[in-house]
C-alpha cells in the first residue's frame, strides 16, 4: 500500500517542476493527500485493522490467501477515489495519474488471481515501481534521479535508477522467500502483474 507514496516521492526527486513546486519539500499537501488515502498506516489501515476484531481475518499479515479479500477491495476503493480525485483536479502530472492507475489496474489483477492462487503483493507492489521507473525514462528523457545526499545532491541517470530497483525488488522477493511466505511461482505472478498494469494504464490514458 506504500507504492503510490513511492512513486510519488521518485516522480518528486526526479522533476518536482512537474508538481508546480521546485522541491520534493514544497509538495508536502500532495505527499499527505497520498500517503493518507493508500497507506497501510491511516485509512485503508484502519478499515483493514476493523476487520480482525469483526473475524474476517485472523491477522494483519492476511497469510492466508482467502482472507486478502477484504483488504484488497477497501484499498482498492481508496486507490480509484485517489486516482479519480487527482485526474480530474489537474493537482498531479499526468505521469503520476497513470501510475495511480497502474496500481489500481494491478491491485485488482491481484484480487482477481488471488481468487485461485497465492499471489505476491509485495512482488506486485516492487513490478509496478520498475513498470514506472521504465517508463518515467521514457516520458521524460534525459532527467535524473536526484537523491539528498551529505554536502549535496547525488544524481542518478534513470537507467542507473531502474537497474537499482530491479535489484531492491530482487532483494524483496528473496525475502519473501526465506520467511517462507511465498513460492518462487507467486513472485514471478506478482512482478509480470505490477510491471504490465503500469504500460496498460500508459496505452490508456495516453
């Protein structure tokens, strides 16, 4: 649920002019608008924490497939009404838009394959963060990845940027693994679907 909250913060530290404001830290009312509405911390956080004192789950983790039901359609409704609120008020770059949308697309691919098999949300959550990575160098060639560093700013080509999170999400699915929460067949499911949600929303809304 923190990948809008990611891709933003990327999107900020990449061209926070696409935002109107001339720094990641001028934006902070668009950094709070998402965070709140698709954040496991505040509201879909609380509509999923109601549901394991009502039974529908039996832990916040939701390890058992059946019972990411629930939590997959309460952060699905926060994601449509985040994307339809920012699509329409012109406060985001279109860029962002479709990265909204992309997760909203791979949150209910994953609901629907969930239906019939285990499927990674984190491998899902880590596809889509390359998808937009990928295709943030295409829409905006050129640009780099400025990361706040010690006495200044470290700049990062965008192929240097999407390498680096291809191995950060390579290094979460490796995770997943050793606590035995998935098999390799529900990473690889999660990854296909987060990447492609994101080019989908692209051939959308482009």
């Amino acid at each position: 649920m923190l990948v809008p909250t990611y891709a933003l913060l990327l999107l900020l530290f990449i061209n926070p002019y696409a935002f109107g404001v001339s720094s990641p830290a001028d934006a902070r009312a668009v950094l709070l608008l998402v965070y709140v509405f698709t954040t496991s911390a505040l509201i879909p956080g609380i509509g999923i924490a109601v549901m394991k004192p009502l039974g529908f789950v039996k832990s916040l983790e939701s390890p058992d497939r059946q019972e990411r039901t629930g939590p997959y359609i309460v952060t699905g409704v926060f994601y449509l009404w985040l994307f339809k609120n920012l699509s329409t008020s012109g406060q985001a770059p279109p860029l962002y838009v479709i990265c909204l949308l992309g997760a909203t697309i791979s949150l209910f691919s994953a609901f629907f394959i969930n239906i019939f098999t285990k499927i990674s949300a984190h491998a899902t959550g880590m596809g889509g963060l390359v998808g937009m990575l990928l295709l943030t160098s295409h829409v905006w060639p050129g640009m780099t990845l400025g990361i706040p560093a010690i006495g200044g700013t470290l700049q990062l080509s965008l192929t240097v940027a999407v390498g680096a999170m291809i191995v950060i999400a390579g290094l979460v699915g490796s995770a997943r693994l050793v606590l035995k929460a998935h098999v390799p067949q529900d990473l690889w499911q999660g990854y296909a679907v987060g990447f492609a949600s994101v080019w989908i929303a692209n051939m959308v809304l482009s």
